[in-house]
C-alpha cells in the first residue's frame, strides 16, 4: 500500500509539468511509470542473463575463430601426412 502512495505522490502534476501538459491523470501516470520500470528491470535482466551465458556476439565470433584455427591445423595436418 505504502508504493502506491509513493507512486501516487511522484505522480502530482507539480513534480512533472511535462506529463500535466499531456492530459493524463495521476492513475495513468502512475501506471505509465510502473510499466516504464518493469520494462527496464526486463531489459536489464535479460542483458545480465545473456552476457552471463556466454551468448553474446563476440562469444559466438571467439568461437568460430577458434573452430576455424582448429579446422586449418587439421588441414595442414593432413596435407603435411599425404606429402
């Protein structure tokens, strides 16, 4: 209850002439400004989930450098054996 009341108080026209000039009332404020947050702690979270697993791009770029280094030594490797 206590952040309702905190939302509600952050959402008074007088702190936000911007958003009074738009015509919205307290409620859809306050409710633009919790979707706003949860957006960002997704965005936030998946950005943290993904660099965390190794799932980035320069993860994926390292690894297929490294499996056509690996790829080329085994070529030279039998170029070298057949003569």
């Amino acid at each position: 209850m206590e952040v309702i009341a905190l939302l509600a108080l952050t959402a008074r026209t007088e702190l936000f002439p911007t958003l009074a000039a738009t015509g919205l009332s307290p409620s859809q404020i306050v409710l633009l400004v919790v979707i706003l947050g949860l957006s960002a702690a997704m965005i936030l979270s998946a950005r943290r989930r993904r660099s965390r697993d190794g799932h980035s791009p320069r993860a994926y770029a390292r690894e297929q450098v490294a499996r056509l280094r690996e790829e080329a030594e085994v070529k030279e490797d039998l170029e070298a054996v057949l003569g």
